[in-house]
C-alpha cells in the first residue's frame, strides 16, 4: 500500500490512508481526462508497477512530482525530511528517487549498500549549484569556531564540510539545539533569515536562493488576496521572509501539506512548486486552491518514462565519493538524531 507522509515524523505516517492516486487524479476538475491518461501515462505506470516487483524496487516521491508520478507509482512521499527519515528504514534493494540529486544522495549516504537511481542525472537544485566548498571553507575562516549548518539542499562535498544538517521542516529545532548564539547557516540566504527571525539567534549566510521561490513577491500576495478575500497564504520558507510576512502561516512542504489536511480550508494560495498545489488539489477535493504555476525545472526532468528506463536498466546509478561518505554521513545522520 502506498504511504502518504503527512508529518515527517515515523509516529505520524499514515499507512492506513489509502492511495486515492489516480482516481482521484482523473477525478479531479480539469486535470486529465482517461482518454490522455490511457494515451499518455497507463502504459508506463503499469510497467513501473511490474518492474518494481521483479527488481525489488521501492520508489521515493517529493511533494514536487507530477500528479502522475505523486499520486499512482509513487510508494513514500513526503519533504525533504521525511524522505530522509524513511531512508533508513528501506527493506528493498533498489530505491529510485523521484526528486532531485541532493535528495538521491541522501538517500545514497544512508544506504551504501544500496543500488539508489534517480531518472535524469541533471535534476539538480539552483541552492545546491549555488555554493562551493572553498566557499564554506572561507566562511569557516572568517567565523572561526561558529557551527555550520547546511541546508540539505547541497552537495554531499559541502555536507562533508559541515557540523549538521538541516531541512525546512527541521531547521528551527536544529539551530536551537545546538545552544549557540550565532550559527553559518548555508546555503539558503531566506531560509537563514526566516529561522534568524524565529530564533533571534545570528546567522552568517550565503548568497544562494531556490530560484522557484525567490520569484514570489509580496505584493503578488496582496494582489490574490484583495482578487480572492477570503484566501489562507501558505508559504515555503526558501521565500524572502517579507513573503513570509506576507503569509498566513510558512512550513515545509509537508507541513503544508498537514495544514491543508487539518484544517481545510475554503480557498488556499500555496507559494510554492505548482506541481504541489496539484497534488492537494487532488488530495483535498474540498479547498479550492488558487495561484501562480511556478515550476521547479529540476523536479520536472523527472517523467514517468524516465523512471521506467531507470528500473529497466538499472541506471542511472547515483554513487558517492568514498573519501566523503563519513563525513557528509555524520551532518545527515546528527541531524536525524534531533
Ligand atoms: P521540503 O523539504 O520542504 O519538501 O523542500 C524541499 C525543496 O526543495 C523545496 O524547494
Ligand atoms: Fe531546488 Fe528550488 Fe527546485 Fe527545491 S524548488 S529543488 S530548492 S530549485
């Protein structure tokens, strides 16, 4: 049966939730019609379906993935976190990440004795691109002695250079426990200043940024809302925190994704990936959600023909310098252990 993450947290799984996936999908107002899912989408889906059985195979979904990746081959979906979380616990021998390389990596770092795939090697992250290992070395240099905390959003080299991870559904809790006053928290410069503006604790940062949600802005907030009143705003915390103000409430996308869950509200505008809002739409048939489409081009290299090809041949295989493995393991797993 398919697991929907809701929370992040093992306690908060919910396995009795059925998959609702494509019916609910084809259900939906708009989405797709039998006719184009037969033409488009059936025949892969099903030879996932199959090739999962016969290579042991397990599939891992970011909130991220098209609706027709999210909701009828995926079998764990969730944020960043969550994924990670249930890394360490995966009984199959091949896992294909439906999400981008950091996430693979993560994935890989937990489970070395693992074949972990992932569709397209390109899905990349602007955050990850976006900083350097002598760039953390220098901020190291010019901050002797204070934390690092990466965002997993990076490289397995930059993790390798760092004290903990962190993602945005744990980062609060992460630079709270480390009972500092001040914290190099990279590479996500909004990321760092949201949690600077919770915590009050100082952060150094770096100038890098998801180049999906820096596009939002706060008078496009203003503008849905006086065209929508009444709309809760939701916002990822990757936007700039004048975004954030401008939102009724922030979180990880699993969060969000609670929220939406727990409380249900009538309309919603999530700032966020587009394919996300998609994916609750189908989820949560009673809110209407509103809002711009802002795609991830990372996430959206990710097909459902890709991830066919990937478990047909067993490739393309995501695999870790050795030489960085114990490092970068030691920031994801101290992590885990908050
Ligand atoms: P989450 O961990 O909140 O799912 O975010 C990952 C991400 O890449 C957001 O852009
Ligand atoms: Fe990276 Fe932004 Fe894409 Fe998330 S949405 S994977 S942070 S570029």
């Amino acid at each position: 049966m398919t697991r929907v993450i809701l929370f992040g947290t093992d306690s908060m799984l919910r396995d009795d939730m059925t998959n609702p996936s494509t019916d609910r999908f084809l259900a939906m107002d708009g989405a797709i019609s039998r006719e184009k899912w037969e033409e488009d989408f059936a025949d892969d889906a099903a030879a996932i379906q199959r090739l999962k059985k016969e290579r042991n195979a397990v599939i891992l979904a970011h909130n991220y993935q098209t609706p027709e990746i999210f909701l009828s081959v995926a079998d764990i979906k969730g944020d960043s976190l969550a994924l990670a979380r249930e890394a360490q616990t995966l009984k199959e021998q091949v896992v294909v990440m439906a999400g981008v390389h950091f996430m693979a990596e993560t994935v890989k770092l937990l489970n070395p004795e693992k074949t972990v795939l992932i569709p397209d090697l390109k899905a990349g992250c602007s955050l990850a691109e976006g900083i350097t290992v002598e760039n953390v070395r220098a901020l190291k240099e010019a901050h002797p002695g204070v934390p690092v905390v990466t965002y997993v959003n990076s490289t397995v080299a930059v993790k390798a250079e760092t004290d903990i991870c962190c993602t945005s559904g744990n980062a609060r809790k992460i630079v709270q426990s480390l009972g500092v006053p001040e914290v190099i928290m990279i590479p996500d410069e909004n990321l760092a200043r949201n949690i600077e503006k919770e915590t009050g604790i100082k952060m150094y940062t770096w100038p890098a940024y998801c180049e999906v949600h820096r596009e939002f802005t706060p008078a496009e907030i203003e503008d849905y809302r006086r065209k929508f009143a009444p709309v809760t705003v939701i916002a990822h915390p990757e936007c700039s925190p004048e975004v954030v103000a401008a939102s009724d409430m922030s979180g990880s996308t699993a969060e969000m994704l609670r929220y939406v869950a727990e409380k249900q509200p009538e309309r919603v505008l999530l700032i966020t990936e587009c394919s996300m809002t998609r994916n609750l739409a189908a989820l949560y048939p009673k809110t209407h959600f509103i809002g711009p489409c802002n795609f991830c081009p990372h996430m959206k290299r990710i097909t459902l023909k890709k991830i066919r090809h990937a478990l047909e041949t067993l490739s393309p295989e995501v695999t870790i310098d050795p030489a960085l493995q114990a490092p970068a393991r030691r920031a994801v797993e101290r992590m885990l252990q908050v």
